[in-house]
C-alpha cells in the first residue's frame, strides 16, 4: 500500500488523505481498511465520508444497494447537477437522501463546486457511535446484508 508506506515512513508530511471512491463504488472496503480491522494497524484514522449524489441520475441508480450504502454511510452528501433538475424534483431527491441519512450535511452543488471547501477538508464527524449506528445497517466484517 503507497499510502501505508508513506505515512509510515514519513517520506511525505500528509495532513490528510482524501479518498474519492469514483462512481458507484462500495465504500464498506476502506471503512472496514481505515476503521473497523484492527489487524491492518492502518496508521491514519477516517475522519468523514463525503458522497456525491448526481441529482439528473437519481432516479437511474435509486434502490441499488451500493448507491444506498453511499448515501446512508456518508457524513456529508453533495447533490450534484442540482441545477439540471426542477425545484419539485430537487425537494423529492432530498426527502429521499434524508430518509436513508437524516443526520448528514446535504449541501446543492453544480460541477461539485463547493464554496467552502475548508469545510469538507476539516470535518471529524466519522465516530464510533456513526460506526456502531452502520454495523447495525450493514456487518463491515462480512460481505452478508442483514434483512430486516
């Protein structure tokens, strides 16, 4: 692991590392590496979980599993493309972001820009009462879903 290396062999002063996981990609696999498996001994700690939700594909990828797990794990969402999507729609995609996470950051972004970036970069919202809260939504220990 680069990352690994870097951080113990102080090559590199990191103040942190952002990780982009791209697309529709699971993030349980670098929660589980950064947070939940003692046994990597990873030398950094997850500090938050940013999604980007794109409003105009919402209803394209709604319900998919990995597409929830994003929203639900996540300690801040951007809505992406809010611009490209009406009032109405805008108001039902947030409803519906809120009803898999009430409690993260949901802020209206066009081309991800975000005017206070610092926010984002100084979060240290991922606790491990957030991390209990997901185990009870998905075990990070096993690739099994837990039906309710």
């Amino acid at each position: 692991m680069c990352i690994r290396d870097s951080i113990e062999n102080e090559k590199y002063a990191l103040d942190f590392i952002l990780v982009e996981t791209n697309g529709l990609a699971d993030p349980t696999g670098i929660i589980k590496t950064m947070w939940v498996d003692d046994e990597l001994k990873f030398p950094a700690s997850m500090r938050s979980i940013l999604a980007v939700v794109a409003a105009n594909k919402f209803n394209e990828h709604q319900g998919q599993d990995i597409f929830n797990r994003q929203i639900i794990y996540s300690d801040y969402i951007l809505l992406n493309h809010a611009d490209e999507v009406d009032e109405t729609t805008s108001l039902k995609i947030e409803e519906q972001i809120r009803e898999l996470n009430p409690t993260a950051t949901l802020r209206k972004t066009k081309y991800c820009n975000l005017e206070a970036v610092e926010e984002v970069l100084s979060l240290e919202t991922f606790t491990s009462s957030k991390m209990e809260s997901l185990l009870e939504v998905k075990d990070l220990s096993t690739d099994e879903e837990h039906q309710a």
